[in-house]
C-alpha cells in the first residue's frame, strides 16, 4: 500500500519537476549580464583592502624591558597582547 502511494506522489510530482526544469535555463541565461557586472568592482575592492603591515602582536615588544619598573613594562606590553 505504501509502495503504491510513493509511486503516485513521484508520477504526480514529474511533470512538475520537468517544467521548474524547463524554467531554469531561461532564469540563468537572464541572470548571467547581471552576475557579469559584479566581479569587477569585488575584485578592486579586493585589492584595496589588503594590508601590507604586521599586526601588532607580531612585532618586537622587547623595547618595554627598559623600563623602569615591572609595572611599566607591564603597559607598554599590553599593547603588543
């Protein structure tokens, strides 16, 4: 009985899967001019927004060892964290 129910439900669904199908190239041939336009300025932005610079954490905090007293090299290690 089960069978019989799941093979009427696949038979009733086909066609419709076949006309979404159908749909589908004439949807992604009027998508593609759009899709075109946009890697242009992603790509400028792209370029833009690399840096070049090390970050903070990665440079050289050794200079804070002059300090002071521990509570001075204490902060000025802090921002190198």
């Amino acid at each position: 009985m089960k069978k019989t129910i799941l093979a009427a439900a696949l038979a009733a669904a086909l066609p419709l899967m076949q006309a979404a199908a159908a749909q589908a190239p004439e949807q992604a041939a009027a998508a593609k001019p759009a899709e075109a336009a946009k890697p242009a300025p992603k790509a400028k932005a792209a370029k833009a927004t690399h840096r070049a610079t090390t970050a903070k954490r990665h440079q050289d905090a050794r200079h804070c060892l002059e300090r002071p007293n521990n509570d001075a090299i204490i902060r000025c290690a802090e921002e190198y964290l």
